[in-house]
C-alpha cells in the first residue's frame, strides 16, 4: 500500500472519518475546517487521483462530482505498514521482542488474546 505525504494522509484521514462517500469539495471544507488553511479544490482533486491510482480511495464516476470512498480501512493501512516494515528488517525477533516490549499493558493484554485466538 506504501506510504502517504502530509497532504494525501490528511486527505485519506477525512475520507476515512467520513461516514458517507465525500466530494472534492467535502474533502475541502473539512481540510479546512481542521486545519485552518485555504486549499484549492483542484488541488484535492489531483491527490485524490493520486490516490486512487495508488488504490486508496475508489470514485464513484456516475455522478457529478465524483465521489471517493477508501478501498480499505485505516486499520488495514496501518497492518499493512507494519507488515512492510517488518518484512524490510533483517532481525524479525528483535523488531517484534522491541515493539512488545514498548507496548502498554492494555495493547499487551489484546495481543496475548489475539494470539490465542480469543478475539
């Protein structure tokens, strides 16, 4: 899936909270709402092509404007960055062993039941 830049993650953000397919033009106003910045809808436009020829977001073409909704959660995103980096280390074990080690007690707890197969 790779990773986003600043614009294309807050971009991929918004489609991600939103609970409907968003516009250019939603993803705008809610850029700007957040972020407190003008930005061109043109703009938008091409990070959200940009982003669905990298497979992040899907348009909806039969209508005018498009619409974009995310091909996959922000969940799947973040497993599959995990997924890459572990698979670029040359020590799994010590990635892993470092990661759980850094972990709360409460992400410890769910991975102890994720693991058994408990969830």
């Amino acid at each position: 899936m790779g990773t986003l830049g600043e614009l294309e993650r807050a971009v991929m953000d918004a489609v991600w909270d939103a609970d409907m397919p968003l516009t250019a033009y939603d993803v705008k106003d809610r850029l700007e709402l957040e972020q407190g910045r003008a930005l061109a809808a043109t703009t938008l436009l091409t990070v959200l092509s940009r982003l669905e020829k990298k497979g992040f977001v899907a348009s909806d073409r039969s209508v005018r404007p498009h619409r974009y909704t995310p091909v996959a959660s922000r969940a799947d995103h973040v497993a599959e960055l995990m997924h890459e980096v572990l698979g670029e280390s040359a020590d799994r074990m010590a990635v892993l062993e470092r990661f759980v080690g850094g972990v709360s007690e409460e992400d410890a707890a769910v991975l102890r039941k994720l693991l058994r197969g408990a969830v």
